[in-house]
C-alpha cells in the first residue's frame, strides 16, 4: 500500500486535512499520516529536518507528500537539502513557491513579522526555491476562487485563492500545474482536488479531461 503524507499550512493544526485525508485513505486506497509542524515558531531548516525524521520512520515501499500551502514550501525544502531515497511523488495545493505577496504585505509593519511566523519570513526574505530539478515527479495544484484574507486587503495581485496567487504557486521544472475553482482553504475539502491528486499520485499528471467535463 502506498503512503502520503499530508503537512497542513500556516496557523493550522493538521486537523483541517481530514476530508481529504479521508478521501484519500476511502476512495483511492492510500495509506495516510499527517506531519504536524510548528508553522509559526519554528523556521524552514528545522522544520524540513524533521519532516524527513518522520518520512523515514513511515512505513511502505513507496511514499508520497502533499502539502497545503506553506507545507508545501517545507516539502521542497526538505527535498532541495536532504532528499528521500524511497520513490514517490509530491503536491503543493495553494502553496506560495515564489513567494508570499500577502506576507510581504504583512510585514511592512512591526507586528506583521511576528504574525507570519519564522518559515514565512524566510520564505519572504529568499522567495525563490529555484527550479524544480524534476528528479521526482511534483504536481500543483491552485485555486482560482478570490475569497480569502489576500483578496480582502487587497494584497495579492492577478487570478488567485485569495491568500496565494497562482502565479506564486508556479514553479518551473514541475510536472504538472492544474488551476480549479477553490480558495484557499476549501480546497482541502472538495472532492474534486482530492480526486485530482490522487490521479497525480497514481499517474504522475493531472485528468484534464475530467477537468474540463467537470
């Protein structure tokens, strides 16, 4: 049985993964565990390092990672400095690849930087990850729909999830990039994001066909 480990975003819990956790364990089969993280207090490194603890404490031949926003950017970023030797693939939903505009916008103010926390402010400070060197298949997928707290402060420029762009979310080198219809935070809970990912998982691209049907 294959594995994905789910990382939530920034302020989050990991709780807020359980639709499509379940969805994911349900319907497609998957074996799942969910990294919880200090989003706020604990930077990039430290956070990255410990991810790759638990990758290698999960069990199965073949383990997958998705990430939700900034768990996202901690995925790569264990990747980019102490990658896995066990094969799998890995999704970004919603996630700030090049950058936040809304964190910059945050921490223009004093109070702002201690809002975003430390992996943010990195992430603000040295936006660009690089290309992705497309050793191991990544998917990302956006969300179009501008409903969120970006989208109401009026931070985030262009078609976005009202919290991350899309263009933030590109990253060259990726295998597949897919937009939908979600903001931010709904997208953990439609069944159409769940069911693109697992395709990805699976397939290593998304279903543009059922995209366009839908």
């Amino acid at each position: 049985m294959e594995t994905v480990i789910l990382l939530h975003g920034l302020y989050m819990t990991g709780s807020e993964l359980l639709v499509l956790r379940n969805r994911l364990r349900q319907v497609h089969g998957f074996r799942t565990r969910v990294f919880k993280y200090r989003s706020v207090g604990a930077g990039l490194a430290e956070n990255a390092e410990r991810l790759h603890r638990f990758v290698e404490d999960s069990d199965g031949p073949q383990v997958h990672l998705l990430g939700h926003s900034l768990g996202g950017v901690v995925m790569l970023q264990m990747m980019k400095v102490n990658p896995l030797t066990r094969p799998g693939r890995l999704i970004c939903l919603g996630s700030p690849l090049r950058g936040s505009s809304l964190a910059s916008h945050f921490m223009r103010s004093p109070m702002g930087a201690h809002l975003v926390g430390k992996s943010l402010q990195e992430l603000a400070h040295a936006p660009a990850l690089g290309a992705w060197p497309g050793d191991r298949d990544l998917g990302i997928i956006a969300g179009s729909l501008n409903l969120g707290l970006g989208a109401l402060l009026g931070a985030v420029d262009g078609p976005s999830d009202g919290t991350v762009s899309v263009e933030e979310t590109r990253l060259p080198g990726a295998a597949d990039h897919l937009v939908l219809p979600v903001c931010h935070l709904s997208m953990l809970f439609s069944p159409r994001v769940a069911d693109q990912a697992a395709n990805f998982l699976r397939h290593g691209s998304f279903e543009r066909e059922a995209t366009a049907a839908a």
